[in-house]
C-alpha cells in the first residue's frame, strides 16, 4: 500500500442478501489523480465509493483510504477526505452562507468559506436560501460543502447529472482546479464524455468486478483499433474502410482524387463503443 | 481557527432553531396547536370537577404536558426520519463533527421551543382562563423539575422513536397516533380517576400521565391530591418514572440509531 495510493482496494465483496453487489474488486487510485469509475446502473459503483467512504460495511476483502480503514473511521480522518453525494442533505431553510460557514467550522483547517461560495459561482446566492437554487446551483452548494474543509482526497458520486452542457463544463473547469491544488479525485460517472474530459485513469466497473483500468485514450485498446477512413466518392454517395494502416489509406485516396478528399473522415473507436462492447462482453 | 466541540454545539442549535423558526407550517402547527385546542376545550367544557377546580384548570395542565411532549417527541420523531430521507443525517456523518453534536443541537432547539411554548400557553391560560400561577418558590421549582425531566425524557423517546417510521413519508402518520392515543388514556382530555382501571394501569407505563399528575401538583390547590390515583400527587414517584424514561431513550438511542436509511440501497 504506502504512500502512492490515496485508495487502495484487494478482493473487495459486499453482498445484500442473495444479491452480491461486488464481488472480488481489485481497485489502485494513484495520490493526486483523477480517478474515474464507470458502469452501468447495478454494477456496484455506489457500493464500492459507499465502503471507502466509511459509509457501508464489507463482507470481505482489504481496503485502505488515505492508509486508514473507512470501515474504522476516525474524526482526523473524516478531516481530509471529502464527499459530494448522491442527491444528500438539503436545509432547506438555510442560506448558502450560513451553511458553508456552518460546516467549515467542522474541520480543523478549513478554507475560507466565502472564497469556497466564490469558487463554485454562488456568491450572488449567499444570502439565499436553499430551497430556492435550481438543481446546478445545489450541486454546486454541494461541492462547496465537500471542499470546505479542504480534503486531501474527493469522492463525487455522479456529480453533474441533471446539468445543462454549460454548467458541466464550468463544473469539470472547478474539478481541475481541484486537482490542480493537489487534491485526489474520485469520481463515479454516467457520462463517458465527462470521464475523457476529466480522468487520468477509468475504471470499468461490470457486475461487481473491475474489468479494466486505462487512461481514457488506452481503454480497451482503443488506440491500436482498427481506424475507419470514409469519403465521399464523385457520384455522391459515402464510401468507407476499416484500415490498421489509415494513413496509406488516406495517401492512395489523395493520390486518387489529385489532392484533397471530399469529406474524408478517419474514426477510432469512441469511449462510449469501448464501454458498451466492454460491459456487453461482462454481462 | 479550530472551533471547540462545545461551540460546534451552540452553532448546531442555533442553526436548528433557525430552521425552525424559518418554516412558518411548524412554528404554527407546534405553537398553535395546543393553545387553540385550549381555547375550544376551556370554552366547551367547564364544569366544576372538584371543590374549587374546574375542568378548564385541569385540562390545561394538561396541555401543558402535552406542549412539552409534542416539541419533544412527536417532532423530533417526524423530523429525523425525513432529515434520514433527505441525506441531512449521512452528510453530518460524513464530517469530522462529533456525532454527540447533532443530537446537543436536537435538545438546544427542542429547550428553546419548549421555553416559549410553556410561556405562550402560561400567558393565554393566566390571561383568559384564570389559571393561578404557581403560588410558591416550591411550587415554581417543581414545575421546573418536572417540565426539564418530562421533556428530556419526551425528547431522548423521541430520537430513539425516530428510528421506527420506515421513511420520512410515513414519519406523521406512525407517530401521530401513539402521541394522540397518549393524550386520551393519560388523563389530557378527561380526567384521569373516571378512566377504566386498566386504562390507567397502561398509562402509567408512559411518561405523559406523571407529567400530567407533575403539572397538577402546581396548576391546582392541594385539595385536589386526595382525587389523585393515589390520593396524593406521589411526586417521587413522576421524578423516578420520568428518569427512568431518560434512562430508556438514552439506552434505545445509543442502541438503535441510524444515520443512514437502511430500506434505501
């Protein structure tokens, strides 16, 4: 374990009943990565973040959070990790202010709560009570709560879903920041897109094992997939070839056509077909 | 700036009663309910039910005990499982703070709701209803004791309730009913001597009917002891029972509390 790990997971299970939700995880988050979980509903993404957090307990296997066990949980501890939740704790009737301010009080070396309501884009909204934020602006309140204490490692459990395309991109610009300043990032995610965005490595979560952990760009070998090269030919209509040699593909058509090629595209294989073939092939 | 546990509990209440006193349904239904079930009682009934008692003293006595109940049981009761529900209570858990803290804050906003309701139900009762005021130091210090001991055994129960209702949607109507039924066999709504004996024998289970008999002691004269159970107001025995209670929430509270609602996945 050591030091270069911020999480450290061996042979993870934890079962409900019958119904076993993880089984035989083996999961390494490098300190001051971006570390992205995917899988599909029912994998045993939320399971799995539940335990490090401390929140549920396993049946088997080892795990280590910051080199402490969630499952022993101690206040000095709860200090430097960080949670953005699954739609968690509203207060309704609270002022943004009032509850950043409230929480920083929580931890031993907290940021200044009104440059954390800064951060997230809510200072217009400090004086304003909760209820009355729209879905992205409790989200946001809900980050500035996980920060506030300033954690050496974040666990955000989907946290963008139900955003408007701006609001994601503003959020994932917050998230580098994050990481930028040093902070480990955990997250769990929908949104394959997001993953690429953020991540320095995905994990593929499928039916309570982890079936691959790449970089976004190396992910079921996707960078040595056959390419597929498409052209529009002079009657019209489009032409394409799958080619493990693309460029010689693109250099006879140029030849062919003297020059530039109508609508010439060359496509890997996205995130998303990787993803899809990889919990299709799990299941 | 590290902030000290007792701090962090003086925050906690004061953003408790702040929620509070923000959700203007609350403040209405908790201050509200009992002085208008006074004044459509008091105004209803008012027979004389003993020399130099009539009902209406009686049954504000008894509300006053059921004031105290409602802060301390019946809303903690509802307000923790949707606070379960809504992930209020994983979030706290989820921080360094103390979990001691949030209960601190629990009891700092039931104390402050409690005060005021006590002293708007006095108010109404000495101004409309010619309810005495307690007429003697002792008499004072008794109602104190049994006011403090009474709600913190309503509010211990209370947490330790608020574990049953499986979600925030069934909160009201799981504790509604065991508060309303309280009510009737503890001598509130009628007087405690004319309900059948194995009536009585249950409510004596339950901290509300020592509450009640507690709060007579003050509210009436001394005369009216002899029409007690026992024919006196058997003081010892509220203080013992109401403590016992403490002991039994604290012990369920310990035992049971969730921070996490366990139905959800």
């Amino acid at each position: 374990m050591g030091n270069d790990f911020a999480v450290s997971v061996k042979g993870l299970r934890k079962a409900y009943g019958r119904t076993v939700a993880v089984e035989g995880l083996d999961l390494d988050v490098r300190r001051g990565e971006v570390f992205a979980l995917l899988g599909p509903n029912g994998a045993g993404k939320t399971t799995t973040v539940e335990i490090l957090e401390g929140y549920r307990k396993r049946d088997a296997g080892e795990v280590s959070v910051l080199d402490h066990d969630p499952a022993e949980a101690t206040a000095a501890w709860r200090a430097r990790v960080g949670f953005v939740l699954q739609g968690t704790g509203e207060f309704e009737e609270l002022t943004v202010g009032e509850l950043v301010h409230h929480f920083a009080a929580f931890y031993p070396k907290p940021d200044d709560p009104d440059e954390v309501i800064a951060r997230v884009g809510l200072t217009d909204k400090a004086k304003a009570r909760t209820h009355g934020l729209s879905g992205g602006q409790k989200r946001r309140l809900d980050v500035a709560l996980g920060i506030v204490g300033r954690p050496e490692l974040l666990f955000l459990d989907e946290p963008t879903t139900g955003f408007d395309p701006e609001a994601r991109r503003e959020f994932w610009h917050l998230i580098r920041e994050l990481n930028a300043s040093g902070a480990t990032i955990m997250l769990t995610t929908h949104y394959l897109d997001e993953a690429e965005a953020l991540a320095h490595r995905v994990g593929v979560i499928a039916n309570g094992r982890l079936v691959e952990v790449a970089e976004p760009s190396r992910l079921g070998n996707r960078q040595n997939a056959p390419a597929t090269v498409s052209w529009r030919t002079p009657e019209g209509t489009v032409e394409s070839a799958e080619s493990d040699t693309p460029t010689a593909v693109v250099t006879e058509l140029a030849a062919r056509f003297g020059g530039e090629v109508p609508g010439l595209t060359v496509t890997r294989p996205t995130l998303e077909d990787v993803y899809l073939r990889m919990i299709g092939a799990a299941a | 700036m590290s902030v000290s546990s007792a701090e962090l509990a003086r925050r906690q209440g004061i953003v408790e009663l702040k929620q509070f006193t923000r959700s203007r349904e609350a403040v209405v239904f908790t201050m509200a309910f009992p002085v208008i079930m006074i004044l459509i009682f008091a105004s209803i009934f008012d027979d004389e039910i003993a020399p130099g008692v009539n009902y209406t003293q009686y049954f504000i006595t008894g509300m006053i005990a059921t004031g105290l109940m409602t802060v301390g049981f019946q809303s903690l009761a509802i307000q923790i499982p949707i606070e379960r529900d809504k992930g209020v209570l994983k979030r706290f858990r989820g921080t360094p703070m103390p979990k001691w803290v949030y209960f601190a804050g629990k009891v700092f906003m039931v104390a402050g709701i409690g005060v005021a309701e006590v002293a708007i139900l006095l108010a109404v009762s000495i101004g409309f209803f010619d309810l005495e005021p307690p007429a003697s130091a002792e008499k004072w210090f008794t109602f104190a004791w049994v006011s403090i001991l009474g709600l913190s055994a309503c509010t211990l129960c209370g947490i330790a309730f608020s574990s049953v209702p499986r979600n925030a949607r069934s909160a009201t109507a799981v504790v509604t009913p065991v508060a309303l039924v309280l009510q009737f066999i503890s001598g509130v709504f009628f007087v405690f001597t004319d309900l059948p004996t194995w009536m009585q024998q249950v409510a004596a289970i339950f901290p509300l009917k020592w509450m009640c008999q507690g709060l007579r002691s003050v509210f009436l004269p001394d005369s009216f002891a002899a029409a007690e159970p026992a024919g006196s107001w058997e003081l010892g025995k509220v203080a013992l029972i109401l403590a016992a209670w403490c002991v039994v929430g604290l012990v369920l509270c310990i035992r049971t509390f969730t921070w996490q609602n366990k139905y959800s996945r």
